[in-house]
C-alpha cells in the first residue's frame, strides 16, 4: 500500500508543484484564454484593458503590457502572463520578488495553439488545453487546405486620419490569408504604421477592411476623406470587423476569418 502511495505522489507532484495558483493576466487575449481553459478562478489580477464581466470583480494590477509592481505583489501571484512588453515594464522587481514572469508570441496564428497549451500547463489544465488546441489545428488546416477560388486584396484601416494598417509580424495578416484576402501592406514593414494616401490608391484594394473606427469616421472617409475616390470607397465595398474577435489572438478570430471568407466568396 505504500509503495502504491510512493508511486502516485511521484507521478502527480510534477503536476501540482508547476501548476500555478494564481495568476496575473495583462493580456486581454490571454484573460480569454485563460477563461476557455476554466481557469478563470485561478485569476487574482488583470489590466485595465481586461475589461470581460468575468474578471471585472479583480483588481487592476497593471495596464496593457506593464505591471504595478506593488499591486502585483498584494494580489499574491504566483505567476504573470502576458504577450506584449511595455517599455517602461519593470519585469526585473516582480521577478526578484520571487514572481515569475511568462511572455507569449502572439505574431502568427500558428502561436495560438501553443499558446493554449502552454498556458494548459502552467494552469494545470493539459486536458482541456490539449483538445481545443488539436480542435484549432484541424481548422486551420482545413482553411489552409481549402483556399476560396479568388483571392481579394485589402487595404486594413485601424485608422482613417492618418491610415494606419498593419504589416508582417501582426496576426491579423495572417488569419486574412485565411478568408482568402491578402492584405496590400503585408510587405510594407512590420507592426503597424502609417500608410500614405498614395500608396493605398496605387495598389487599388478589392475591399477596405476597418478596425476599430468610429461609424461616423466611416462615414467622413465616403464623403471628405482622402480615400473618397478610392474604387473600393466609392462602391462602398467597406466591412466593418468587430474588434473584439480581430483584435486579439483567440480562437474566436479563426471562427471571424471563416465568417469573412463566406461573406466574401459566397
């Protein structure tokens, strides 16, 4: 009987000592990560930019991508996740405090399912985290396998005044290819930047793909923007994408990337 005990604890206590307890989310897109993995109860603290009901109830111990050293600390983490680095983040106070500080990629799709399970592993979840991230696999795959018969080009706006887009090293570049859109300034630069007038005219994009902006600002850029005679405005081929499934890396952005793909090619 107790060699049975000896084997059991041997096998488990790899589990429960890596397995964190509690956790301190400054990633909106890693709170719902967390919360798809029913881990929402290991939470103690979140940003300002984690603003789900779920979590609503847990203090703010940082903004998006930079602790509070002090109020991380007072939630007693045990752990810090997040997938962007502030620059004036201090990661250095929290880690000699004994916190221990993990960043994820979120640049390529292909980083989601690792990121499910890797975080699985630090919440003590593999199971639940193993399953959704082989669901996403095979989804992609199929998206990726299936490519629609045309292929449209996009110019993505998160702005209008300036036009600010995204490029390489941005997820959203990515899951378009998924919906059968290519984005005109994927290889302009990396992150997101200001895009000129004239260059958004001489590439001439199939549809204009808005993040983010204001319906009124939609409505300036058909009747006195710069992009007013652009092709694409003036047939009024403008879709809207909801910000919060296309501005974060969560599953829900592969479901909206299909949902495109439909209401594009179909």
């Amino acid at each position: 009987m107790n060699k049975i005990k000896f084997l059991w604890l041997f096998l488990f206590f790899p589990w429960w000592l890596t397995a964190a307890e509690k956790v301190v989310s400054l990633s909106p897109a890693l709170t719902q990560l967390v919360m798809l993995l029913d881990g929402a109860g290991q939470l103690c603290g979140r940003s300002s930019a984690c603003y789900f009901p779920e979590v609503e109830h847990l203090p703010v111990v940082g903004d998006l991508g930079r602790p509070f050293p002090e109020a991380v600390l007072q939630s007693g983490a045990e752990v810090v996740i997040c997938d962007v680095s502030h620059p004036e983040a201090n990661w250095q106070i929290l880690q000699r405090c004994g916190v221990r500080v993990e960043l994820f990629s979120t640049d390529k799709i292909g980083k989601l399912p690792e990121n499910l399970q890797r975080l699985g592993e630090l919440l003590g979840r593999e199971r639940t985290a193993e399953q959704l991230a082989g669901d996403l696999v095979r989804k992609i795959a199929r998206l990726r396998i299936e490519p629609p018969a045309k292929k449209f080009r996009a110019v993505v706006l998160f702005s209008t005044d300036p036009a600010i887009s995204c490029g390489q090293n941005v997820f959203i570049s990515d899951v378009l290819q998924l919906a059968g859109v290519e984005n005109i300034a994927a290889g302009v630069g990396s992150g997101y930047f200001m895009l000129s007038a004239e260059f958004i005219y001489r590439e001439d994009p199939d549809w204009v793909l808005t993040i983010g902006i204001p319906e009124n600002a939609v409505e300036q850029m058909l009747e006195s923007g710069l992009l007013r005679m652009l092709p694409a405005v003036k047939k009024r081929r403008i879709i809207t994408l909801d910000i919060g499934k296309w501005g974060r890396l969560t599953p829900e952005i592969i479901d909206a990337a299909e949902k495109l793909r439909h209401d594009l090619h179909d």
